[in-house]
C-alpha cells in the first residue's frame, strides 16, 4: 500500500483529495495548522499531523515512510502577517526540502492555469518560484494546473443574490470551473502518471457573463450585470499596487486578470456549475462542503 502525505488537508480541494485517495487504496496522512482544523478529515485520514509549512522545525519526521507528497498549500485569504513568499513558496519549498531528506518518489503540488502569463501578479510569482524550484530538484513531480473552482464562482452567485453582478471586461472571456472532487480525481491520477503537467478545468466552458446569468437563473432574479471596463480595471488595480498593502491588492489584481482573459483547460470531470449553484441556493449561500479554510491559507 502506497502512503500519501496531503498537505493542505483541510483546505477546499484537500478535504476531497483525501477522499479521492484513499478510494484509490492510499493510506494518507493529513496535514493541518491545527488539530480541530483537521476534524473534518478524520472520517478518510488515517493519520492526522498538525504543523506549519512555514515552521520548517514543525515538519521533521512529517515524510517518513511517504511515497508520495500532495500540496495544495497556499494563500486564500492573507492572515498571520505571512506573505505569498512565505506560504506559497517557502512553505511548499520546506515540504520539498522534507520531501528529498525522507526519500519521498513523488510530489504533487496543485499551482495555477496560464501561470506564464500571470507572472506580474503577486500571487502567481510565488507559486512559480516554487514550480521552478521543484522541477530543478531530483524528485519526481507532477504540477497540476487548474483553471478555478466552482467555490470561486460563488462570489459571482454572491453578487446575484445580492441583486448585481459585477464583472471585470466585458464578460466575453471564458472559463471551464471544475468542482474540487472532479480536480482531486485528476490529482489522485498524477500521483501515478509520469506527464509533469496537467493542464485542467470542467466540463463545462462559460463566459463570465454566462456565468453570472446563470446564477441570476437558478435565483430566479431579474439580470442585472455591470461591467467594469478593462482600462478602469487597471487603473484601479495599479492605484491599490501604490496605496495598500499586498494583501489587498493581491486578491484583486488576480480576479482582475484572471476575469480579463480566457482561462479555459482540458475538461474533466462530470459534476456541473448549475447543480452547484442550486446546492448554493438551497442552503441559504453556505458554502460546500471542504470550503476555503479560516486560518487564511490552504
């Protein structure tokens, strides 16, 4: 039986990687910043660890007996005063320094679509620094690149419930979201396959327009969508980049780009945008289950 470290267990996409493991026979050893973060899990974890990636003391012995390394490891929500330095990069870079001491065969970490084209976005740079680092390294590696979650689309149905959606561009741009179980399914894959990167989305291509008008459709509410013009969006982003911190700029000059761009991968999967939506609908907008954790990173 091979053994799985994930690293990020409690965040949205590691609560169903674990899952999606252990149905493929792995026994899994759970990674959270603390133990009744990783309550949640204990239903599919056989073993549950508690430690910072950005304590690297915290992690000794954390791969023994590993074969392979799973991360989704990084910034949601900045809390903490860490940084996307710290987290998306030093944090996974520990977890491969543990990784390589331990003997671990393989490591799968979770990073961004169109990263390359991404590289002026703070929250990208980090995660590339990474990715470089770990295809410089001897361990073998698969780096899967999704296009973004159905959980992220909820801030569009947010706004739709709210009366307004708003959205960056015209909204002409494209998108397939997957679903954290269809993306954890692929994940499970690449722990066995040798392809080094997994370009990834759903089965589904929407505009963000199409988005926002369904979720206007399974609300039932008028369609009531606002476009911010691309040239008001960078204004807008390059006067936060000056007057506030990362943490404040970061999350919106990611949206700002990302919703200005075609973001589409091959599909995957078989769960839908509109079943989600009306998940969301029926539970008064609580999130699905394995959301964005609170602590501030995955």
């Amino acid at each position: 039986m091979k053994r799985i470290l994930v690293a990020g267990a409690t965040g949205y996409l590691g609560r169903f990687a674990i899952k999606a493991f252990k149905d493929r026979g792995y026994w899994v050893r759970a990674l959270g910043r603390s133990a009744s973060g990783l309550d949640p899990v204990k239903e599919y974890a056989d073993e549950l660890c508690v430690g910072e990636v950005t304590d690297p003391g915290s992690l000794d012995g954390l791969c023994d007996s590993i074969d392979v390394v799973f991360s989704s490891i990084g910034i949601t929500r900045q809390k903490d005063g860490l940084t996307y330095r710290d987290v998306d990069y030093q944090g996974n870079r520990n977890l491969l320094n543990v990784a390589g001491e331990s003997g671990v065969s393989k490591f799968v970490y979770v990073h961004v679509l169109n990263a390359g084209k991404l590289q002026h976005v703070a929250a990208i740079q980090a995660k590339q620094a990474f990715v470089d680092d770990l295809r410089r390294s001897t361990t073998d590696y698969t780096v899967v690149c999704p296009t973004g979650f159905f959980s992220d689309m909820e801030d569009l149905f947010a706004m739709a419930r709210s009366g307004r959606a708003y959205l960056f561009g015209d909204g002409s741009n494209r998108i397939n979201p997957i679903h954290g179980a269809d993306l954890a399914e692929v994940c499970a894959d690449a722990s066995e396959s040798a392809i080094q990167q997994i370009d990834v989305g759903g089965p589904e291509v929407f505009t963000y327009r199409e988005i926002a008008e369904l979720a206007f459709t399974i609300l039932d509410k008028p369609k009531k969508i606002t476009c911010v013009p691309k040239t008001l969006v960078s204004a807008a982003v390059g006067a936060l980049r000056w007057l506030t911190p990362v943490k404040t700029y970061g999350p919106v000059q990611f949206l700002a780009t990302v919703m200005t761009m075609d973001v589409v991968g091959e599909p995957h999967g078989h769960l839908r945008l509109a079943d989600h939506f009306r998940d969301c609908a029926g539970t008064a907008g609580n999130r699905d289950q394995g959301y964005r954790p609170a602590t501030g990173y995955r």
